[in-house]
C-alpha cells in the first residue's frame, strides 16, 4: 500500500511546526485528521515517525531519514502547480469531458473560473457517459476526462476527486408499494439506464445478480437528466447519482428509495495523459475539487440557516 500526498504533507507539517495542532492549523485542518493521517503513513511506513512521550512530538530516527526526502517532494509538488499555472493560458485549445454529473453541478463554476483566470483559452466541452470520455481520452480526442469508474491504463494519471452516492427512484404516480427497492421488486418493471458497457449499467446488473436475479426489462439512453424525466412519468425506476437529481429540471417529483442490499457508490474522478502537460491537467483537477468543496459548504451553511 502506497502513502498518499496527504499523509506526507501531515507528517511534515508536524515535524517543522513542531506540533499536531500547529500543523492542522496551517493546513486548515482538523488536528484528529492530521493525527490520523500521520497514524497511516506510519502503518505503511512500518513505524513511528514521532515520539509523542515528550511535550512536544520530536521526529524519531525513521521520521528525521525521510523529513528531507518528504520535503523535496512536498518542493517539487508545489513547482509543478506553479508552472501549470503558468502553462495553461499559453494554450490555444482545451478540450474537456464531463460525465453527466459532473457537467451539471461543476462545470459551469469550472469553466468560469478558467474563463476569469484565462481568458485568451479556448475550451471545448465534451459531455458522454464516463466509457465513452474513457475511450476518448485514450484515443486523444480529449485532453481530460472527468469521469467515474475509471480503468488503470498504462501511461494515464487518474485521480479520485469524490464519491458519488447512486440512489433508486420512481416517479410518485408509479405504483409501487413501500419505500425500499430490491431486485425482487424492481426485476420486472422498466429499468432506465445508459447502455453497456457504461458504469451504471454493470452496478444494476451486479445489484440484481445479488439475489440472482437479472433485470427483466433494461431500457437505455443518454443523457442521465432525460433518464430522471423518463422515470419521473412514472412507467419505471432508474438508478441515478444523487446530485443529478436537482439538475434535471423543474418539474420532478420522483421517490428516492432505500435500497436493499444498498448500492455502492461509484468514484468521480480525473483523468490524463501523463505528459509534458500533466501539471496543467493536475492543476484543472485541483480546481474542480476546490470547487466541490466551496459548493457542499454552501449547501450546508444554507440549511442551518
């Protein structure tokens, strides 16, 4: 098992700042969190990094052997966002895929902030189910994909971003009895869906062979806001990421059911050559999980208040 940039960035923060919660505060973050993550790069790394019997935490000898090597990557982490920053706007074209998803809730801010930041850029958006932007980007017809349920291909970053939550619905006039879905309720009513080999098609057809099962009736088409209008009418289910549900357009008015055995989500993530230009895509990845972030904040913040 491999440490992850996080884990590193904890450790060094704590061994210069000397403290957990010094280092939580200069990276805005909890100091369980920054505990945590120094925890699991020691469980990888086979040791304790610290020795927390003094007042302050002090960099054991393992700790101080790789302090130098964690700092000239935490140095060259840092140049390569410089220069992608520097880099993009020298561009003449950016050609982009989203998944469904991720072009209703965060593209939009994405390319705003890439319009205000660069102006002279020129972006072309290609919004697919995530096979297809999958096969795009291996055929360069794409410089980037934002996409779920990547495969490892040799030569290509991917990078995790978030976690998309899949949830069943039906429309409020279907008849259907309770609020929970299983395949044994769902393996006879029209199921709609992206065709195969897409992501969610494979999770419906897993799901169901859970109890053995296989869906009866599985009509495809694209995009995943039409699927949310078709089984608003109320003829059938679909299983959709949550987030799409507030982007389909006025109107709907659609059961979300509690699924049993429940479903797992799929991973939204980035994915690029990796290339001379890799720092540029990295850079577009970072700001599209700080733009994420920014909007669950809002989100939150609006239903306290």
């Amino acid at each position: 098992m491999r440490y992850t940039f996080g884990q590193a960035e904890a450790f060094y923060w704590v061994a210069r700042l000397g403290g957990f919660r010094a280092a939580a505060a200069h990276l805005n973050l909890s100091q369980p969190t920054v505990s945590l993550r120094v925890k699991e790069l020691e469980r990888i790394l086979g040791g304790e990094l610290f020795d927390r019997s003094l007042y302050r935490p002090v960099p054991t000898s393992l700790g101080a052997s790789i302090y130098g090597d964690v700092e000239r990557m935490l140095a060259h982490a840092e140049l390569v966002q410089r220069r992608s920053r520097e880099d993009l706007p020298g561009r003449g074209l950016l050609r982009i895929g989203a998944a469904d998803s991720f072009a209703a809730r965060i593209l939009p801010d994405l390319l705003a902030a890439i319009a205000a930041r660069h102006p002279s850029l020129q972006v072309d958006v290609t919004v697919d189910f995530s096979t297809r932007l999958e096969q795009l980007l291996l055929d360069r017809a794409i410089d980037i994909a934002f996409l779920s349920q990547p495969r490892a291909h040799e030569k290509i970053v991917i990078t995790p971003l978030w976690q998309i939550d899949l949830v069943w619905v039906v429309g409020r006039h279907l008849a259907f009895d309770g609020d929970v879905a299983t395949p044994e309720k769902l393996v006879g009513l029209p199921i709609f869906t992206n065709s195969p080999p897409s992501g969610l098609f494979t999770t419906i057809q897993m799901w169901f062979g859970t109890r053995g099962l296989k869906p009866l009736r599985l009509n495809t088409c694209n995009p995943l806001t039409v699927i949310a209008r078709l089984a608003n009418a109320g003829t059938g289910a679909a299983l959709l990421p949550r987030e799409i549900l507030s982007f389909s357009g006025a109107g709907l008015d659609l059961r979300v059911l509690e699924a049993d055995p429940p479903v797992g989500g799929h991973h939204l993530c980035a994915m690029w050559w990796d290339a001379e230009s890799a720092g540029e895509y990295a850079y577009l990845a970072d700001m599209a999980r700080h733009i994420a972030l920014a909007q669950a904040d809002h989100s939150a913040k609006s239903k306290s208040g």
